[in-house]
C-alpha cells in the first residue's frame, strides 16, 4: 500500500512557473523591483516556510450507475467516475498537500503593514509551491506504481470542471477518516469548499492495472477540461469537456 508523508521537501519552483502565476506574459523575465520582490518572497519562504506532503493509498474503490464511491464515502462528481471505470481503476491514492500556514499569516501581515507588492510576490510564491507540491507527489505515485505494474493516473480535484467546488467537503471527511493520525500541519475545509491555510490542495489519483486502458490517459490536463476562458493561469487551451473518457485507440469524432 502506498504512503507518503514529508515535510519541508525539496522542491525547486521553476522560474517560468513562478512568473505565469505572477501574471507576467509568456517568456518575460523578472528585472529590477520585480526580481528583487521575487527574491524576497523566495528567501523568506525557504527560511519560514513549512509545506508538506501527505498521501495515502485507498483500496476502497466502487461504482454503481453513476454513482462513485470511495471508503464508503459517495462522491458527486460523474467526471471522476467516468475517468475511474475507463481506466479500470480498482483504487486511488488520497493527496493532500499545503504550503503551510506560515505562508499565509505572514502575507496576511505584509498586508496589513501596506506592502501589497511583497503580499502578492509572497502570495504567488505560495501558489506556486502548491503547484510543485502536487507534481513532486505525482512523481512519487507514478514511480511506486510503475514499479508495482500499476497506472496513476492524472490526479484530479474538487473545482476542476466536471466537480463542483463544495465536493471538498465530503472529500475531507473521506480524508479524515483515512488519516487518523492527522496530517504534518494545519488544514481544514470551510463549508464553502474553500481549504484553510488557502495554499493547500487536495486531490485523488487512480491506480489501475490495466496498462493498456490507461495508455489514452496521459493527455489529459486539467486546463484541457477547463472552460474558465478568461484564466491568467492557463497552460494548455480548453478543447472541450468530454463526458466520458475515450476507450484505447479511438479517434476524436
């Protein structure tokens, strides 16, 4: 069974991440007030900062009709069950992943002292790391999986399209349930769906053995999904919300 826990892991944010998420154009680098602001952020966060990783493999996996259920939790969202049956996923690994609460209580303060150039340097800083977090993981399921003659597939949250926001709620008690033991540092879900510390994620990956099912999979991305047009943050141009997953070897209609 799958279990990841590590605080304060070594992630390097990638420049170009950091300026996409910044707001920056494409291929603009960071010069005078803005590099040193950047700079800031990244010096303060690698001193206070204490983001975490916390995964764990759920073997409870089933689905009837449309509806899915994991650790005998129901979770509304056809999207993923879609996914899960295509790929044949017999169970998911549970992510959680926060930049931590430190992030936000010093931006909060940098707000407050009227510097909001460094709150929003530090606030994306934040982002970013979330960002980092989950692809560290995802490359630690993936390569746990491979070796174990399994799939993940592309991890998947409450707010991509085809799940509603407010599924965070049900989906933090199923993670709740799952880790008894709690998590490295502070994270709870409002009733709004909205996580606290707010530079926090969680997400689910589906395992399956089906090699060949999951072959079709690698493409899809979450911005390919996502019909929110007027995003600063996309990476990938939507094509189009597909209902259900395509079977191995299809073609686009």
């Amino acid at each position: 069974m799958f279990t990841l826990t590590e605080i304060r892991p070594p992630v390097t944010i990638p420049d170009a991440e950091y300026v996409r998420l910044l707001g920056y154009p494409k291929n603009r680098s960071l010069e005078g007030r803005a590099r040193e602001l950047a700079d800031g952020a990244q010096k303060w966060f690698a001193k206070n900062g204490r983001p975490w990783i916390r995964a764990q493999e759920c073997s409870s996996l089933e689905w009837e009709g449309e509806k899915l259920r994991l650790g005998e939790m129901e979770i509304s969202s056809r999207r993923l069950r879609d996914v899960f049956s295509s790929a044949g996923a017999h169970s998911v690994v549970l992510l959680a992943v926060s930049a931590g609460k430190e992030c936000e209580e010093h931006a909060k303060k940098l707000w407050e002292e009227e510097k909001p150039d460094e709150y929003y340097f530090l606030e994306s800083y934040g982002s970013t790391m979330v960002e980092q977090l989950v692809t560290l993981a995802n490359g630690r399921i993936c390569g746990w999986a491979d070796k174990n003659q399994m799939a993940a597939l592309p991890h998947f949250s409450p707010g991509y399209a085809g799940w509603n926001v407010t599924g965070q709620v049900p989906l933090w008690e199923l993670f709740r349930r799952q880790f008894p033991g709690g998590f490295p540092g502070e994270l709870d879900v409002l009733e709004s769906g909205m996580l606290r510390p707010k530079k926090s994620q969680l997400a689910v990956v589906g395992l399956t053995r089906d090699l060949e099912k999951a072959r079709c999979l690698h493409s899809l991305i979450p911005c390919e999904q996502c019909p929110m047009s007027n995003c600063q943050y996309r990476r990938a141009p939507f094509k189009r919300y597909r209902p259900r997953m395509e079977e191995p070897d299809c073609e686009e209609p």
